[in-house]
C-alpha cells in the first residue's frame, strides 16, 4: 500500500525533531512519499531533502492541501496522511493504528476528538451563504441543517478516492492578512473550510465512519497539535 505525506510548510526548522524524523520516514520506506506543500520559501534542509513545491499563500491548509493535491495527482488507492509542520510525535506507530481504522471501514482519522457542530448551508458568514463557498457540483449535498463531526486539519488520515468521492477540500481562496503584530490571520476561514469538509464527511459517509486516535482535544498518544506553532511549551 502507497503512502503519501503532505506538509503544510509553515514552521520548518522551527521543528527540527519533525524534520528529522520524515527525512528518515522518507529514506527508509519505498512504499511512502513525503511531499512539502509551502506557502512561503522553505528551509534549505527542506530543499535538500523532500519534494516540495512553494505555491501562492492562500486558503491556509486548506489550500496548502489542495494545490498539492492538484500537483500531485495521486491514485485513489493511496492513503494520505495530512500533517501541519508544527506537529511533535509521539510514536510514530500511529501510521499502522490509521491504517488499521482503514482497513476497518473507517474513511478519515484524525488526532484528538474536534467539537462537532450544526451548519446550516443558508446562513451567512462574511457576506456569503456558506453554500456560495461550496463547488457548484457537490452543493447538493448542502440540502439542509446538518450535525456534522469535524477533523482538525493539524493531522488528517484518508484514502485519496474517498476525499475525491466528496470533492476534496472547500477553499476560500483568500490570502492571509497580518495582524499588528505581523502574525497572520485571515478572518475565521480555517474554522469555515473545517466545517464544510466535516459536512461533507458526515452526509457522505456518516458520523460513524469518522474516527479519532484519542478522545482529547489536539491531543493522543501519538501526536500532539502545537496550533499553528504556539503550543510547543505545553508538551
């Protein structure tokens, strides 16, 4: 079974331990690809180590994960593994638990548990119908009001037929915005593409084949979520 790696480079070398570790995942198994999706120049460690392509800043990961994807042109029998770069391992054994849960009949794995919602497809953020954002060949599935389970896109796991079989990622093509302190922001678009990619999930396959490594928030005994950088202090 192929196994494809995509990181959103954000952080690099601000987590070293990380970057070691997949250029060792990388090197010592045939069967698995790790591939850097940047949305700014990467590390010379990364150049020199990975495949990676540095594409234009939009859509935070959600765009990272979609323009590697659409450069990619993976096989659908191909489980992903979709990973932010400021994530610390704890046990790398959590590639065959997820693989496990596939083999299952699970469709997406994440990390920690993330807060499920109810999104209704006519209410409007940011001066749009959340259905507005959606491609105009899968609104269909944004019939009504849904209790939707949600992934936290830190760490996603999913075979790359099943999230074409929903139509991938829903992006709000938009560039981040710096804040007065030069950090970036972008106006509640992760929460918005999280919530309609958990939409999809639970109409198409349903909440119960939606899975987690633990039942703690950015949290299992795998990997820990430091979001988007800031929680490395809490390990």
């Amino acid at each position: 079974m192929k196994l494809q790696f995509i990181i959103v480079g954000w952080h690099f070398d601000n987590f070293p331990d990380l970057v070691d570790q997949l250029i060792e995942l990388n090197e010592n198994n045939d069967n698995i690809d790790v591939f850097w999706t940047c949305h700014k120049n990467p590390s010379q460690k990364i150049k020199e180590n990975f495949n990676y392509k540095v594409f234009p800043n939009l859509g935070l990961e959600d765009g990272a994960y979609q323009q590697a994807l659409d450069y990619l042109k993976i096989d659908d029998d191909t489980v992903l593994f979709l990973l932010h770069d400021d994530l610390v391992v704890k046990d790398w054994d959590f590639i065959n638990v997820c693989l496990n849960q596939i083999n299952l009949g699970y469709k997406i794995i994440g990390n920690g548990v993330n807060y499920p919602l109810t999104l209704d497809p006519q209410e409007v953020k940011r001066g749009i119908k959340h259905i507005d954002r959606v491609k105009p060949e899968f609104q269909y599935l944004f019939s009504s009001p849904l209790f939707c389970y949600t992934i936290r896109e830190s760490f996603m796991c999913i075979k790359r037929g099943d999230l074409g079989t929903i139509g991938d990622f829903e992006v709000v093509w938009e560039e981040p915005i710096p804040d007065e302190n030069g950090k970036y922001h972008i106006g509640g678009i992760g929460n918005l593409q999280q919530s309609l990619l958990g939409y999809k999930l639970t109409k198409v396959f349903g909440k119960e084949k939606i899975s987690y490594l633990s039942n703690n928030y950015q949290d299992s005994n795998y990997l820990f979520e430091c979001s988007r950088g800031k929680n490395k202090s809490k390990i």
